[in-house]
C-alpha cells in the first residue's frame, strides 16, 4: 500500500548503482528508487547512457529515439533505452555517443571535461521531452545535485504553461553543496531561456552559471540527506556561498537521512564476502579479518585491531587529518590500517608509502573496487572517517551493519548516525571527535585502540548496539513522499 495516494516519480540523475557510482549519490537513487516502488509509487530513473554501461549485461533494449530541443535552434537526436533496476524499477538511458559516449562520468584523463554543463543541461532537457513523447506524465521530477538541478528550471521556463507537464513538480537533492556545477556563462544560450532568469537572485554566480544555485531558486521543494547538514548548509561556512539562497526557501527545505540497502549490504547475506555472520555469531567476521589481511598482506593477526578506510580520496573527508595522524599512530599503538580509495594524488601517494614504510601493518589498494569494499567493512575493526563535512555518509552505517565501529568527526551525517561510546556505561555505538584536527583524531584512535585492548567486553557490546541500528530506506522514503506532497501542493496551488 503506497503511503498516500500513489505517485509517477521520475528521478533524473548522473549516478545509480549498479549501473555508474562515483560515491554515495548512485547508492542512494538505487535504494530510494527501489523503496518507493516497495511502497506502491511508479519510479523510474533516467541516467545517461555512459559508454562504460555494459548494455548485454544489463539487458538494456532500445525503445525509441527522440528529438531533444536546446536553445539556439539546436536539436539533437538520441536514441532511448531501457533496463531495470533491482527487477522493479524501470530504468531510462539516453543515448548521445558524443556527449556520454566516454570512459568517465564527469572527468576524463585530462580532467573535468570542458562540456559537463552542456552535457547535463540536454540531459535534463531530454527527461522532459522523453516523458511528454512517451505519455508518461511524472507528479514530480525528483532530480539530484548540480548534474540534473536543470530539470527543474526548464519545467519553470519551457514546460510552465500549456504543457502536459505544466503540474509536474520538482524536488531537488543536494547530496553535496561542495560540488555546484559552476561552468562559463556561454551554455546559458543553449538551456535556452530567457535573459531575465541569468540573474543573481537566479542562477547567476560572478558572471558564471550556477547549476546547483539554479536548483535552489526553480525546485518547488529542496532537501539534503541529513537533518544535521540541513541546519549546516543554511550557515554562511557549511553553504559554500548558497546559505543566502537556501534561507530565501527555508519555508521548502528538509534534511532527510540517506537509508541503506540492506539488499546489498548485510553481513548474513552479502554474497561479496568470504563468511556470512549476524550479532549472535561473529565466527564469519573473524573469517572475514583473517582473508582481508592475507588479501592485502598483513599480517594473519586475530589480536591487532585493523582500521579501515574505503572514500573517495577528496578533501572534504579529512585527509589532511589523516595524513598527519596515522604515521604517530601506526608507530606508537599496535593496529593495522587497510586503505581502498582514489583520487586526490597526494592521498594516494600518502597511502603507498604508508604501505612500504610499515609492511604487514598498513596495505592499500588505490581503484575502485566494490568487491574490497565489502571485504574491508566486514573484516575491519574499527572504520576512519574523519570528515570535514559530510552530508549523510554511507559508510558510516554500513560499518555499523558489519559490526565495524566508526570513528567520526561529528558533523553531519556522521553526528546524526553514530553514537558516541560512553566508557561508564559501555553505550553507544562507534567513537566521535569534534575539532577538525589531528591530535583530535590521533587521540580517538588511541582510545579506540586503548577500548580494544583494555575493555573488550565493551568492544562487544558496542559491535551488538552497532548491528542492532536500522537505517532501512523505508522511513526515509515516507518523508520524501510528504515533501513530495508538499512539492506538489506548492506547484499545483502556485498554478492557480
Ligand atoms: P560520498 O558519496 O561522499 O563519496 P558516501 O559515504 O555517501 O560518500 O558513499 C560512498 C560510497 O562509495 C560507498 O558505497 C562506498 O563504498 C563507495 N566507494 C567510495 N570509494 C570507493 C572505492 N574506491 N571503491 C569502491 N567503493 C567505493
Ligand atoms: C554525497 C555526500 C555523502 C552522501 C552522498 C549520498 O556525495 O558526500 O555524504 O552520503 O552524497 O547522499
């Protein structure tokens, strides 16, 4: 039974598992996507056809082409496919060779590619006319981050009156306000609107475009994935510039904690690891230790906690921290550290020697691998994710799934999922610090180490606490069904 009146919700997005992941914003369109279809709403998704997507692996089929008008009196043609996700939710790809035909999502060897802002703006113009083409008339148009916050303009421009979609209301995500998607003012021509909407107040940033700022003025109801973010992102340091606009639609704006797929990331059941295991036997996760350091050549050591850490290597999850305090810790406290990761170069190089200065304690795999990410949240003991801000923070909780206590910087997410260990009463479920620095980090590593060593009684009742937590995408999904609501309620009443 859906939560309300069942809804059409299309969700426009650069990123969705399995299909193409950079970081949590694929995670989080697959499992929200496939929550609001458990929950009775017809979602879909439309991704770009990114020439990586394997189309015989996925069963993609070709269903039709379509013309998609940009300003300027260009047209382009693209070709429609489509695929399923999780065997529920169908899924749209857009077919464009020389705008998606390439081996990255936004960035190719020699960088961000110079035309994202063209590429996302036809994307977001092709969802609109795919969906009057195909007499699929969305409620809402839930679009994510800068990639597809256009989507959102052009049902304000384009599509206001006088067109099926002229009902149709938008819900923009800002999964992270760090990335705004600001690109020369030269695409403004190609969107295709007019002059008076490249403005300040609009869309506008110091003579550039401001895809995510666009989003902020045109959506009919803006959210981010945790409460805590929320209050951050409306102050003038966590908005990154967009805290003004952001408090103009504060009577529009949630914060809504991201879920887990526990489909995929469940210890009893996660089919990428070498021993299932749940809170009443945690045999498997010792199995899963021992192969996690035998894969990564540390040593077989059952005794010495092992810290891990899978993210992307960017500046906002605190590598700095990182960088300054594990070398004291390595050399002064017994424990081993396992790195997945890549990105920025001087992180990657950080980790390899960190890896051949202490053999057998510290080992790194720099790539992306969702096999080693599995691998690393089930046989690690504690998880670092010491962020400098962090919106939600997915591997926050899936550590919590596996039993691996977290070590946070309370900020975001992390604050409004992790529990700070009491050490008198043995409540909580991972270790928090609050200062952005080192020594505050190095500091709760030690106790963390000191807890593993001294009280492992504790470590036992914390992993217990941590596997108990429930961040299933149901709850979540039923607030964005009422913000949708409210979407919906502002757009067909400003109609009027
Ligand atoms: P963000 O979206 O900021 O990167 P999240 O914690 O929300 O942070 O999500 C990160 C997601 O990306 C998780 O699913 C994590 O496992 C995955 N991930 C990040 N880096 C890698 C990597 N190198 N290999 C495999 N998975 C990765
Ligand atoms: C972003 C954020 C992360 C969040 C993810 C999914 O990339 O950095 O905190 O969990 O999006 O919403």
């Amino acid at each position: 039974m859906a939560t309300g009146t069942p809804l059409k919700i299309l969700f426009i997005a650069s990123e969705c598992t399995p299909f193409a992941k950079t970081g949590g914003l694929g995670d989080v369109v697959a499992g929200l996507a496939k929550a609001l279809r458990a929950d009775g709403h017809d979602a879909r998704v439309l991704l770009p056809l990114y020439s990586f997507i394997d189309r015989h692996q996925f069963g993609l089929r070709l269903i039709g082409s379509h013309c998609i008008h940009m300003g300027a009196k260009i047209e382009h043609w693209i070709g429609l496919y489509e695929g399923q996700l999780g065997g529920t939710v169908p899924v749209w790809f857009v077919e464009y060779e020389s705008y998606f035909g390439r081996i990255g999502l936004y960035d190719g060897p020699h960088g961000h590619y110079q035309d994202n802002s063209f590429r996302y703006a036809m994307l977001s113009k092709a969802a609109l006319q795919i969906c009057k083409d195909r007499d699929w008339i969305p409620d809402v148009m839930h679009v994510h981050d800068w990639p597809s916050a256009l989507a959102a303009v052009f049902l304000k421009t384009w599509d206001r009156i006088a067109s099926p979609l002229s009902n149709t209301a938008s819900v923009l995500t800002i999964h992270n306000i760090g990335y705004q998607g600001v690109y020369p003012a030269d695409v403004f021509s190609y969107i295709g609107i007019g002059d008076d909407h490249f403005h300040p107040e609009r869309m506008e940033d110091h003579g550039r475009i401001n895809l995510l700022k666009a989003g902020i003025s045109y959506a009919d109801a803006i959210t981010t994935v945790s409460p805590t973010h929320a209050g951050e992102i409306l102050m003038p340091e966590g908005g990154m510039g967009l805290a003004p606009f952001l408090n103009n639609r504060r009577a529009d704006f949630f914060g809504i904690l991201n879920g887990v797929d526990y489909t995929e990331w469940d210890p009893a059941t996660d089919k990428l690891i070498p021993a299932n295991y749940t809170p009443g036997n945690l045999a498997g996760k010792a199995a899963c230790k021992a192969t996690l350091q035998q894969q990564m050549r540390l040593e077989v050591r059952p005794d010495l906690p092992v810290f891990g850490v899978v993210s992307r290597f960017a500046p906002q999850k605190g590598f700095n921290l990182i960088r300054d305090a594990l070398p004291p810790a390595i050399n002064h406290m017994a424990l081993q550290v396992v790195a997945l990761g890549t990105g920025d170069p001087d992180t990657e190089s950080f980790f390899r020697w960190l890896e051949q200065t202490h053999p057998g304690r510290a080992a790194c795999h720099i790539g992306f691998s969702n096999e080693l990410s599995h691998l690393i949240e089930a046989g690690s003991d504690f998880f670092l994710m010491p962020s400098l801000y962090e919106p939600c923070g997915l591997n926050q909780m899936y550590s919590l799934k596996y039993g691996t206590l977290p070590i946070v910087r309370a900020t975001g997410g992390l604050e409004d999922s992790v529990q700070n260990y009491n050490e008198a009463t043995g409540a909580g479920t991972g270790f928090k610090f609050i200062a952005p620095d080192a020594n505050a980090l190095r500091n709760t590593i030690g106790w963390a180490v000191s807890t593993w060593f001294d009280r492992p009684h504790h470590i036992a009742q914390l992993r217990r606490q941590a596997m108990a937590q429930d961040f299933s995408w149901e709850k979540s999904a039923a607030q964005y069904v009422q913000v949708y609501q409210h979407a919906l309620d502002k757009k067909r009443g400003a109609a009027v």
